[in-house]
C-alpha cells in the first residue's frame, strides 16, 4: 500500500464519513469541487447543489472518476422553493443528510454610497439568507437521525472589511454569528455548526486579481508562509470540521490565510527589531 493510499485509508476509517450523505452548495466553483473531492476521498455520498449545472457536471466526473457515489441537483439557493425541491431530490436518492457544506457565494463590487438595494439583496440572499435556508432545511432531515455537521464558508472579510466589494463582507461576518447561533440552538438534537474562513485563495471567482504577475507577487509576500492559498487548503479544514474528528467542536471559526490576518503589527516599523537586526537585549 503507497503512502497516499495508506493516508487516505486512515482517512476513511477515522473520520466516520464512510457513506455518510454530504451536501455542498456551490458544489460546482472551485472550493465548491476540491471540498466534495475531499470528502469523497473520506468515503462520503456527494449530493452537489448548484445553479449551474455545467460547472457542477464537472466535479461529479471528477468524482466518478474516484469511484465515488454523486450526483447534481439544480438549486438556487436564493430561491426557498429551490432549496425545499433540491433537498426532497437529495433525500429521495441518498437518504438523509449528514453533512451539509454551505458554499455557495457572489461576490458584486460597489461603493456603499452608490449601492443599490438590489445589488445589496442579491449578495445577502445567497451568501447569508442562502445559508440559512439551506441549515433549516437539512436540518429537518438530521434531527431524527441523531444529528450531523455543518460548515459554513465564510471569510476573512467578514472580520476585516473589504471595501468597496457592495454586501459582501457584511454577508461573511453574517455567515459567522448564524453559525454560532445554530450551535447554540440545534447542539441539543446533535448537530453541529462551524465555519471556515479562506484568506487570499485562488479561485476561478478569484483568478482576475493574479492575472498580473506583479500584483501576484505582492499578493504573496503579504502572506507570511509565502504562497496564496488553494482550494484544497481549505478543503482540509472542512473535512476536519465535517468529521467525527470535531465531534466536540461545535459553533466555532477555522481561519485558513497562511497567518495573512495576523499580520498587522508587521506594518510598524520598529527599529532593531527587522530580521538580521542585532539583539538589543
């Protein structure tokens, strides 16, 4: 058995998600396809939600291509009545929910003083109200079989605000509280609520901003391991949250940025203190 063969094994065997039915929203972008492929790996039932089913299609022969048992259902998570027909699908060929990763998002830039109301409502109803409904409605399938995981993808930028990118740090420091909220709330039926939040990623919603090798470079010399971050970064993080792993880790946040958020106090200069510089005692 290789090495990679005996990691995954281990995997599988430890993180009680064999066969386990685990739902992702936004199944088909790039975080969206590295989260089911590592859950996948773990032995899970994929069940991807998704408004695009072209971009989904792909992950599921991707997929296949493991081995793994999936399928696309047409969600819009915007929309209630999607989300309640999508999850009566995924119920009816997969059983109830296990899982459910809430990952579907947008992001519209635009100045708060210029912003319309719909441009502001059409951030919120996927990046939060999205989550919410998603929760409730797999929720009702997890309480009466003792419960499951959920994970939410949230941001950096719901910590630190993004400029001029409309409701979309709003949207992510939203993700967080309700989070908090549903581990408050529903940890007595047995399921659990925490959040994931990615720093400077490369994504195909991404990719426009490391189209200048210049910027990319900056970029990564912001981070101190030196590197923007990729989606299977990120995928680790919700396999450990999704996993029986976390079985004690209920209502809290993952913040996967390579140490970017922890950075502030590097803009000071501070005399004598600089890499090189002699001790000062």
């Amino acid at each position: 058995m290789s090495m990679t063969q005996t990691r995954d094994h281990h995997i599988m065997a430890d993180s009680g998600l064999k066969d386990a039915v685990c739902v992702i929203t936004g199944a088909g972008g790039g975080l969206g396809r590295a989260i089911a492929l590592a859950l996948a790996g773990a032995g899970a039932r994929i069940a991807m939600l998704d408004r695009s089913p072209a971009g989904a299609e792909e992950t599921l022969a991707a997929l296949r291509g493991l081995g793994a048992d999936a399928a696309v259902f047409t969600c819009d998570v915007s929309d209630p009545a999607s989300i309640a027909s999508a999850e009566q699908a995924c119920l009816s060929q997969f059983g109830p929910c296990r899982v459910l990763v809430n990952n579907a998002a947008v992001l519209r830039p635009g100045a708060l003083e210029s912003l319309t109301l719909a441009e502001w409502n059409a951030v919120m109803s996927v990046n939060l109200t999205g989550y919410f409904l998603c929760a409730q409605a797999f929720a009702r399938q997890m309480r009466p079989h003792g419960g499951g995981a959920m994970v939410h993808i949230a941001s950096i930028a719901g910590a630190q605000p993004q400029p001029f990118s409309g409701a979309y740090s709003v949207s992510k420091a939203g993700i967080v509280m309700l989070s908090r909220q549903i581990a408050l709330e529903w940890g007595r039926h047995g399921i659990r609520s925490n959040v994931v939040s990615p720093g400077l990623v490369l994504t195909p919603m991404s990719q426009g901003f490391y189209a200048d090798p210049e910027l990319k470079r900056q970029r990564e010399a912001a981070v101190p391991q030196g590197r923007i971050g990729r989606p299977e970064d990120i995928a680790d993080a919700v396999l450990f949250l999704a996993s029986d792993r976390a079985g004690y880790v209920n209502g809290d946040e993952i913040t996967v940025d390579g140490g970017f958020t922890r950075g502030l106090m590097s803009l000071i200069p501070r005399p004598g203190h600089a890499p090189g510089d002699a001790a000062t005692g």
